[in-house]
C-alpha cells in the first residue's frame, strides 16, 4: 500500500516484456494504478498499526508534556522553598538584631540603676553626717532645756504648759502651789506672742 509507484514500475517491466502482449502487437507505453485497496482485514491491521504508531507519539508528547510541568514544579518548589529560607534568615537576623537591642537597654537600665542607688546611698550618707553635725554639740543636753531654747518663736503657752507638765512630774515634791484664777485665766485668753 506505502509502496504503490514501486508496484506499478515492476508491473509495466514484466508486461513489456510479456511474449503474449508483443505477439497481440500492442505496446504499453504506460501503467498508472488508480486506486490500491487493502482487504478489510487488511485495513484494519494498517489501521491498528498506524493507530499504534500515533498513540505512541502522542503518549510520547503527554511524556515529554509532563516531564516538563514535573520539572517546572519542582524549581518552583525549590524557589518557594529558597525564598522561606530567605525569609526565615532574615526574621532570625531580625529576632537577633531585638534581642540584641533588649540585652544593650538592661544593661543600660542596670548601669543607670546601680548608679541612681550609688547616688542615694551618698545623699543619705551626706544626710546622716549633717545631721550628726548639728546633733552632736546638742546631744547631752536635757530634752526641755533645748525645748525651751527652742521657744523663741513659739507660743508661750507651750512654755507654760511644760512647766505645768514639769510641775505635774515633781508634785511629791512641792508641798503647796497656788495659781490664781486671774492668772490662769490669763493665761488660756493671752494672745499668742511670737518673739
């Protein structure tokens, strides 16, 4: 069937040299076959074999096809894959780069912690001596000697009230006190005098 010019050149040989065609006195000049046809069971074996032959192609493109998506999808995966990493590299750097600033500012607070209480410690030191200072020429003396220096700008009911208070502690003592009620009452209307 694939081989139809080669059938009709052999044919028109072996007719031109047929004694029976040259003794009827003809002359072929030329064969041309019109038409070549398989027999059914012929044609469905062409048919299978061609068929055959065209899935093969076809399930060699689908191959070649899937290959190729199969690949691309695998260098887009390792892409993704490679950007997450990136990523993931940069948000570490990022993390650290925090921690990093965090660790700097305590250390920062701790420095400035240690330095606010240095300072304290020094103000109440310098508290404490000044305190000392003015204490120590007043320390032995008598608690209402110094409550009486202090008097000057106080009101002298105060003054009067301690030495009722005194008079109060050493009552055993004193045998009689009279007060009159002119000076008491004197004393509780006195307008309060400032030195």
């Amino acid at each position: 069937m694939v081989r139809g010019d080669e059938l009709a050149a052999r044919v028109l040989d072996r007719l031109k040299a047929n004694p029976e065609v040259t003794q009827l006195g003809v002359e072929i000049l030329n064969l041309a076959l019109l038409s070549l046809r398989a027999t059914p069971e012929m044609a469905k074996a062409l048919e299978a074999e061609a068929r055959e032959a065209l899935n093969q192609i076809s399930d060699e493109a689908i191959y070649v096809r899937r290959n190729a998506a199969i690949e691309q999808e695998r260098r887009i995966k390792e892409n993704e894959l490679q950007t997450d990493l990136l990523v993931q590299t940069k948000q570490r750097e990022l993390h650290e780069r925090e921690l990093e600033g965090e660790i700097a500012l305590e250390t920062q607070r701790a420095a400035l912690t240690d330095q606010k209480t240095e300072n304290e410690r020094k103000e109440a030191d310098a508290r404490a001596y000044a305190l000392k200072a003015v204490l120590e020429p007043v320390q032995g003396v008598d608690w209402r000697v110094l409550m009486m220096l202090n008097s000057q700008g106080a009101d002298a009911r105060n003054t009067i009230a301690m030495a009722f208070q005194e008079l109060a502690t050493n009552a055993q003592k004193i045998g009689e006190l009279n007060i009159s009620p002119d000076l008491l009452r004197t004393l509780l209307s006195a307008p309060v005098q400032r030195g």
